[in-house]
C-alpha cells in the first residue's frame, strides 16, 4: 500500500492470486514466473527512490548485523 509501482503491483497480485496448498503446483509456478517477470521489469526500470515509502518497515542495521 505504501509503494506505488506497476511491477510491485503485478508481483503482488500475482503471488497472492493462487492459495499457498497442495496439489497447486501448475499455478504455484506459473505464479513464481509472474513474479519473477515483475522483478526483472522492476530491476531494469525503477531506482530504490521508489521504495522509500517502506524504508521505516526496515529493520535497522543494528538488528540484523552480526558485529
């Protein structure tokens, strides 16, 4: 809700389209392709600016580096 990108938006409503279940193989990767498409289209096109909204749900460097 935070972010607004069409590749963010396939991605989503392509992984939330099949219920996570047995026997759903066909959907489940066909659901993963979607994904996997929306993700090079997002990595090609689209800086880290459009996903600034989020950057306070991030946990700090604090909290998941070893030191």
């Amino acid at each position: 809700r935070l972010v607004s990108d069409p590749y963010v938006d396939e991605a989503l409503q392509a992984a939330l389209a099949v219920p996570l279940k047995l026997n759903q193989r066909e959907q489940l990767t066909a659901a993963a392709d979607a994904v996997g498409k929306a993700a090079f289209g997002f990595a090609i096109e689209a800086d880290g600016n459009t996903l600034a909204a989020i950057d306070p749900l991030l946990p700090k460097p604090e909290q998941y580096k070893n030191q």
